[in-house]
C-alpha cells in the first residue's frame, strides 16, 4: 500500500528513533542500515526535514535527528510530505463528484477501508515501529512437507 519510498522514510525514521538523545546519524549510514541508497535517502531525509519531522547539521558529527519526540510523530505525519495521504479522501475511481451523496460504485467500500487504514497512520507513532519491531517475532516459516 505504500511506495518503496515511504518504506524508506518510515524505516529511516525507526532508525533515528533509535538514536541516543542528541546524538546524529550521517544519510549514508542511515542508508546502509535500512539499505537505501545513500543520495535518495539523503535527498528523502531533507524532505522530512523541511516538513520539520528533522533536524539537520553539517559537518563533522552532523546529519540528521528527530526533530520531536519519536512517541509524538505519527506515520501520516511522515508518509503526508511523500505520499500525499490527504488526498486520499477523493474518489477510487478518479470521480471529481464522488460523495456521500454522489457516490461512486464502490464509494462505500472504499471509504471504510480507507479510513481505517488512516486511523491506523494517524494512531501509530514513530516510536510505535521502533517498539513493535523489538518485540514481535519473524513469523515462523512454513515448509511443506
């Protein structure tokens, strides 16, 4: 559902999440954890940061860092600069008229599928990737026999 991009920015994210407080991490070895390629994710991070979901410093010991508390920074917060989720409120099919009152054929059916996975963006943080990725489990692999 999302594009390899928001991926990237949402692993990027995870991983300045992780950051010792203060501390910044240089776009090429962000790039090379979450294996990205370092100058489009460079590039990527300073999108985020002129949304002000990042700070950034140059030179030596710069980089970049969450500009708020990871707990606090929804995904649709970090996916909205890149994949323009608030747009996601017009029609499926393309319709300039589709509404409630006006709806398109699968206007229903895409409404509350849409807005559940918004909720799901607008309620999980940052902090929430970082968190659940430490305590779920790599689903078991199953082999036939």
């Amino acid at each position: 559902m999302l594009s390899k991009t928001g991926i990237h920015a949402l692993t990027a994210m995870a991983a300045l999440a992780e950051l010792r407080p203060g501390a910044f991490a240089g776009a090429a070895d962000i790039a090379r954890e979450i294996g990205a390629p370092p100058n489009y994710l460079g590039k990527l991070l300073r999108t985020l940061a002129d949304a002000g979901l990042l700070e950034s410093q140059k030179g030596k010991g710069g980089g970049f860092r969450m500009a708020r508390d990871p707990a606090k920074v929804t995904l649709a917060e970090v996916l909205e600069p890149i994949e323009h989720i608030s747009r996601w409120t017009g029609c499926f099919l393309g319709g300039v008229r589709c509404s409630d009152d006006s709806a398109c054929a699968v206007h229903e059916r895409w409404k509350r599928v849409r807005d559940v996975y918004l909720s799901f963006l607008e309620e999980t943080t940052v902090a929430d990737l970082t968190n659940s990725a430490s305590r779920t489990p790599a689903p078991a692999s199953k082999e036939k026999p």
